[in-house]
C-alpha cells in the first residue's frame, strides 16, 4: 500500500500548493514542531512561524510560514496561511529585511506577551535560515 | 431645426464618447478577467475556513462560554452594516445596487428602533449613503491608493471591525457586496458575520472526531477574527470581479447607444443637406422661369 496523501497549501490569493504523492509533511504546530504521516488521527491546529517540509519520494520542499491553520483529515492535509514563503525564493537581503521589520515590531512597548513570542519565533527562524 | 453645422459638432462629439467608452469596454474586460480569475483563486481559501470553523463549533462543547464572535453579544441593539462598493464610478448599476440593498436593511432596523452603524468601504458608496445616512457613518474607508486588492487590506478592514465590537460598539455585523456571478449578473449579498451564522448546510456529515491542539475554545478564538477578515476579503474579490463586470456591459451599452444616436444624426444631417440642396434648386429654377 501506498504511504503516500494528499496536501494542499492556500494562501488567501490563491492556491499556494497542491500535491497528491507525499510521504511526510513536518509543521511548526503551536505546541512544537508536529511530523504528518499517512493515517494520521484528523487534526486541527495552527502554527507559529517556522518552516514547512514537504517530503515526497524524490524530493523535499521547505516553505518558511509565519501563521496558518491546519487541518487533517481523511489522508487530506490542509493548511491555510496568510504569508508563506519558498524557501529557495528567499534571498539573504529579504530575509533581513522580514527581520528588520520584525525587531521593529517588538521595539513597542505596549506589546503582548504571546505576540511577542511569535515575533521572537520569526526572527529566530529566520536566524538561523540564514546560516544554511 | 438644428443648424448643419450644429448637426457636424454633435455627431462628432458623440463619436468620440464612443472612442471613450469603447476604450473603457477594452480596459474593463481586461481587467474582468484577471479580477475574476483572482475571485476564483481566493475562494478555496474561505470555503476551507468556513469548513473548518463548522467543524471546530460543531464540536465545541461549551456553547455558554464559547467566544463572543461566534455566539454573539447575546443583545440584537446595535447593528454595524460594512457596505462596501468601489472607489469609481461609470460601472452601471454596480453601487446603486448594493447601496438599494443595504438602505432596504437599514430601514428595517431603524424601523425596529435598533441603533445603526455604518461602515463604507470604497468611496463611490460613502456618496451614496452620507446624504440620508450621514450621522449613521462612523467611519469610511478607501482603498483608492493600493492598485491591486490584496490581503492585508483586507485584514485592515477586519482588525477595525474587531476593535469595535470589542469595544462593544455592536452587537450584530453584517457586510453587503456584489456577488459575481456573469458579466450581465451580479447579486448583492449581505453575509452576516459576526455572530456567525452556523446554520448553514454542512458539507459533510463529519462525526467531528477531531482531536485539537491547543484547546478547541483557544483555536476558535485565534481563527474567528482571521475569519472575518476572510470574509471581507473574499467580498472584495467578488465586488472587483462585478465591478468589472458591471463596468464592462455598461460601457458595452453605452458605445450601442452612441452608435445608434451617430446613425440617427447623420441620417438628419444628410437630410437637411439635401433639403438645403433641394431648396437651392428651387430658387434657381423658379427664378430661370420668371426671366
């Protein structure tokens, strides 16, 4: 049998992404990093800036994502986010200034704490992108 | 009777409104289809929300303590209409439309003594509705600048939405836009969307064995007011859609008539010319004969 499902990534504008044939996704869910296989029990969460891997037979694709929802169900994976990058669309010079734009952010006083994290998360994946 | 000269200027002058709209067709088409195309793309989007918020509020276990933008304030007082219409004008019956629409609904609640609150999103609707409703608006907003519709946008539109009804500034919100549907057809619609109306028809009859991460009350309410600003973005995609649309067979009508009024006054003026003609002649021979 084929280990393999369904996932399809959508961003408000369009239709990111849509695969039928792949073996694993890893999600940066909001209580850690979450790794989906075939089979796996329905599931909704949402995620905290990280990286999506997308992991088929003959290759891997990584998504930097900064929000989204997930839902799993039936061997169908969606995920819905309002900012997503490829990876390999990214350069150094808008990887600082996402960063940028983010420190900016968390310089203002009046900032909640979780909002806070989910800045420090960013910029910390962002970080550490960079030193690949 | 118009003079031929008169006649000359006004045949010319409607000829070149024709040029006008004729252009004004061309670049709404154009921009019909990638309008429409956009419309297209972003609906996956709040149809895969609005799924996942059924299935999340099917499932919520606690329908007291749910969060207010599902359930409501629990008062129908105060309603906020976000009408929302186009920054341009010359697209037909596209603002009037919604604006007929929306004033139908107004009526019915200042009819119920409720208080009313209104939003205008695009300025064409904000000309509509200040004359009668003037001390209603509490606020207008215009997307004239940004070219393209996009997200953020949107989301703008739903964080002001949020604020005030935080403020417990209202208890019911309801959005009206035109739906696409054609080039000729576009329905205006009012959506209701806070509270959410959950009634809808569920797609599939999930027995919501779902297992949640973090708690389903914690998710709903990180997800209801991404919701709102799906919502309004997806009515912003079907209003750019049937405003070109609209733009579109307007300005197609207009070059029809232009054209027809152009075959009618050269007709009157080939007319004249040949009754001064005729005229002339008269006068020539008459005057021959009396010698």
């Amino acid at each position: 049998m084929s280990e393999e499902f369904k996932v399809e990534i959508v961003n408000p504008e369009k239709s990111f992404l849509s695969e039928e044939n792949v073996t694993e996704v890893i999600i940066p869910a909001f209580e850690g990093e979450m790794g989906i296989l075939k089979d796996h029990i329905s599931i909704i969460s949402f995620l905290k800036p990280g990286i999506i891997k997308v992991y088929s037979k003959s290759e891997e694709k990584k998504y930097f994502v900064e929000d989204g929802i997930v839902e799993f169900k039936d061997n169908n994976l969606s995920i819905l986010t309002s900012s997503i990058f490829k990876i390999s669309d990214l350069d150094r010079n808008k990887i600082d200034q996402i960063v940028k734009d983010a420190e900016k952010e968390t310089a203002v006083d009046n900032i909640d704490d979780q909002k806070k994290y989910l800045i420090d998360q960013k910029i910390e994946v962002l970080k550490n992108l960079n030193l690949n | 009777m118009a003079s031929l000269d008169d006649l000359k200027k006004r045949i010319s002058s409607v000829k070149s409104t024709q040029k006008i709209t004729k252009a004004m067709k061309m670049v709404a088409a154009a921009k019909l289809r990638k309008a429409q195309e956009n419309a297209e793309k972003g609906r996956p989007y709040s149809k895969k929300m609005n799924n996942i918020i059924l299935n999340l509020s099917s499932g919520i276990s606690d329908k007291e303590n749910a969060p207010k933008l599902l359930s409501g304030t629990g008062e129908d007082k105060t309603h906020l209409c976000v009408v929302m219409t186009s920054d341009r004008g010359l697209c037909g019956g596209f603002n009037t439309n919604i604006t007929k629409k929306a004033k139908q609904y107004f009526q019915k609640i200042l009819k119920e003594n409720k208080v009313l609150k209104i939003i205008t999103v695009g300025s064409k609707g904000y000309d509509q509705l200040k004359r009668q409703y003037k001390e209603n608006i509490v606020e207008k907003i215009s997307f004239k600048d940004s070219k393209n519709i996009n997200y953020f946008d949107a989301d703008k539109v739903g964080k002001i939405i949020i604020d005030r009804f935080e403020k417990k500034e209202f208890d019911v919100c309801t959005i009206f836009y035109n739906q696409f549907k054609n080039v000729i057809t576009q329905i205006p619609q009012e959506q209701q969307i806070i509270p959410l109306k959950t009634n809808e028809e569920k797609e599939t009859n999930s027995d919501s064995s779902y297992e949640f991460e973090p708690e389903e009350d914690e998710i709903l309410s990180n997800l209801l007011p991404k919701n709102i600003s799906t919502q309004i973005f997806k009515a912003m995609l079907e209003n750019s859609a049937s405003e070109q649309g609209s733009r579109m067979s307007a300005m197609d009508n207009a070059t029809r008539n232009a054209g027809e009024m152009v075959d009618k006054l050269t007709i009157q003026y080939n007319r004249s010319r040949q009754a001064a003609i005729t005229k002339e002649l008269i006068e020539i021979i008459s005057g021959a004969e009396s010698l």
